[in-house]
C-alpha cells in the first residue's frame, strides 16, 4: 500500500493523535492533485465526532480553507463550498 491508501490508514489507525495537525490534511486533502471527491468525502465525513475526533477537527478545518470574502461573492462562493461539500460526503451531483 502506498500513497493516500498508506497515510490514511495511518491516520485512521492512530485517530491522527500525534501525527500531523488537522489543518494541513485540510490542507492536503484540498491541494492534492490525483485525490477523488470520493476519497475525501470518505475521510472528512468518517464516524461520529464522538468516535473520530481527528476526523471530525479535520473537516473543521477543511470548511475552513474556502475564502468567503467580498460581498457579492458571498453567496456564490458559499454555494459552490456547500456543493462540493455534499458532493464530497455524498458523491450525488456532478
């Protein structure tokens, strides 16, 4: 196993206690060329927030890197952000 595979059960195995901090796998997971929405989607909506803490600070921080600025582009941006963030967690639109 190597790539996203190998780090993600990593993650998943130690909760991501220690290993690196949520906000650069938001960081990785929204720059990484070659992941799926699917993979991500899989990642950030894992488990109960109760029972994958890591899991849960990581969507946090995910939500986090979208640029909400400007008045006019408020709206816009915050479709777009809520858009892919179903399609994400859920894979339903194109």
């Amino acid at each position: 196993m190597t790539g996203w595979g190998l780090y993600s059960t990593a993650v998943e195995g130690k909760g991501g206690a220690g290993l690196v901090e949520a906000k650069y796998v938001a960081r990785f997971l929204k720059t990484a060329p070659g992941l799926g929405k699917v993979q991500i989607g899989e990642f950030l909506s894992k488990g109960p927030p109760e029972k994958y803490p890591f899991h849960s600070t990581v969507l946090q921080e995910y939500v986090d890197t979208f640029d909400f600025s400007g008045e006019r582009a408020v709206q816009t941006k915050c479709d777009r952000v809520i858009r892919g963030m179903v399609e994400l967690s859920y894979g339903l639109i194109r």
